[in-house]
C-alpha cells in the first residue's frame, strides 16, 4: 500500500521538571486566545449588528473568557465520559481528573459552551443570539487547532487506505490510513471559518441573528459526518449500526441531529432581520 512517512512530533512542546506544555493544551488555549481576539475586533464594528448595536463591549467580551474555557473544558470531558468511554471512568472513578491523558468529546464542549453563553447573557442582560453569532464565526479556528492536535499526537486516525497521502500511524498497525485529523482541520475548521467569518464581516449575516449559529451548526453536523465515513470509529463502541462496507458511528449520531437545529435556526434568521433583544 502506498503510505507517506508520519511526521513524529514530540506531544510535548516543553518540559522542565514538573511544568509539561503540550501541543493539545497550546491548541485549547490558541484557539480560545484568538477567538477572543477576533470577537473583540466584531464588537468594536458597530455597523455589523442590528440597530448599528454590538450585543457587548470588550469588557463583556473578556469576561466571557472564563465562561467559554469552563465551558469547553467541563462539557468536553463530561460529554467524552458519557458518550464514548463511561464503563471506563466508571470503573475507576480517579481517571475522571486525569484529563491529561486526552479524552475530550466536541459535542460535550459545544453543549458546555451554550449552557455557559445562555446564562452568561442572561446575567448581563445581553442579546443572546447576537452574541452567539459572533462565537459561531470564530469557533471553527479552536476546532481547527483541535484536530491538529489530534495529528500530532497520533490519535482518532482515519479508517486503512491505498492513496499516496495514507500514512501509517505509531500504535495503529501496519496499514496505512486516512488522516482524518488533517481532513477534519480543514473542513470544520478552515473551510467553515472562512465562510461563517466571510458572511458575517462582509456579507450582512450579523444582522440577521441565528443565522451564523444556524450555519455553523449544518456546517459542522455535514463535516462531521462526511469525515466519519474516513475515520476509524471508536475502539470501544465500533459501529453502533453495520450497513455495506462501513456502519453508522457516535460522531455521525450525534452529528446529524444538529444540521436539522441549523435549519431551525437559519428559518428564524430570516424572519427576523434586526432585533434588538433575544
């Protein structure tokens, strides 16, 4: 089989006795860092929102900072436990903690993040799906450093393939594989970034709220479950269904649910312009 070689890069960038810096933690806190940033910069562009309005101001902005990292942190972990490893945590309860041993599940992060943006907003009196609008735009970036992440630490590999650009992963046998990491960078993260940031900087969308959630929502159930068909599912649940040469997987369940809550909310953008609250 065809294969190119993998780039073995150390999972840690450095480490000095105790203090360990890891490529997957850099890639949280870039990813948060520039979300940040680029959340700021919309809010001071007035002429982007309903009313000529940004939903906040950079202090509120900054302040949501540790909202979203609770949120992201918390959701993805408990989410990882719940739907794709809980006979093993529940088998010794300490591994829990040990999140440093990797186990994080985007869908748990994305419901820990609502949950947080919903009563963030709530206590600030702050126009909900304006501000999530927003988040949508910049979300595919941390989404993006994710997975590559994943690449360099050689996990979540692709399914076994015959094409020049295979490889053959430490820890995933001999065959080589899909790099389905790459493939998930690219789609859920650059591609999608480009078109939510595009349509909302440029093309009008903030002024419709729901609509970047909405899109992002379809965008990433539709990238999600396209990658899935080249991805090895998951040692410990496999195919949750068998059809033809593949099955149905627990990215694809719980991926397909939410391109159909992004056309509820592409339909509510539409009909509602430029509110001034949500």
């Amino acid at each position: 089989m065809l294969a190119i070689p993998f780039p073995h890069i150390d999972p840690v960038l450095i480490e000095l006795g105790p203090l360990v810096i890891r490529w997957y933690a850099l890639a949280y806190l870039g990813g948060i860092m520039i979300g940040w940033w680029l959340v700021n910069r919309l809010m001071a562009r007035a002429s982007l929102w309903p009313a000529d309005t940004a939903p906040t101001d950079k202090q509120g902005v900054d302040d949501y900072v540790l909202w979203a990292t609770l949120g992201i942190v918390l959701g993805g972990r408990l989410g990882y436990i719940l739907f794709y490893n809980f006979d093993h945590f529940m088998a010794d309860p300490s591994r829990i903690l040990r999140v440093w041993e990797g186990g994080m599940a985007f869908h748990g992060g994305l419901a820990g993040v609502i949950i947080a943006t919903i009563l963030f907003c709530r206590r600030r009196n702050i126009p909900l799906l304006n501000f999530a609008d927003a988040l949508a735009m910049v979300a595919p970036l941390g989404l993006m450093f994710g997975r590559l992440a994943n690449f360099i630490n050689g996990e979540l590999w692709g399914r076994t393939a015959d094409l020049p650009w295979a490889m053959v992963f430490p820890g995933a046998g001999p065959l080589a594989r899909h790099p389905s990491q790459l493939y998930e960078a690219g789609l859920e993260g650059l591609l999608l970034f480009v078109l939510l940031y595009g349509m909302g900087r440029f093309g009008g969308a903030l002024k419709r709220p729901g609509t970047l959630v909405g899109l992002f929502f379809i965008g990433y159930g539709c990238a999600r479950t396209f990658v899935e068909f080249f991805r090895e599912p998951d040692p410990q649940l496999g195919f949750l269904m068998n059809f033809g040469s593949g099955g149905l997987t627990m990215g694809m369940m719980l991926s397909l649910p939410l391109v159909l809550i992004g056309i509820g909310f592409l339909i509510y953008g539409k009909q509602r312009q430029a509110p001034a609250h949500d």
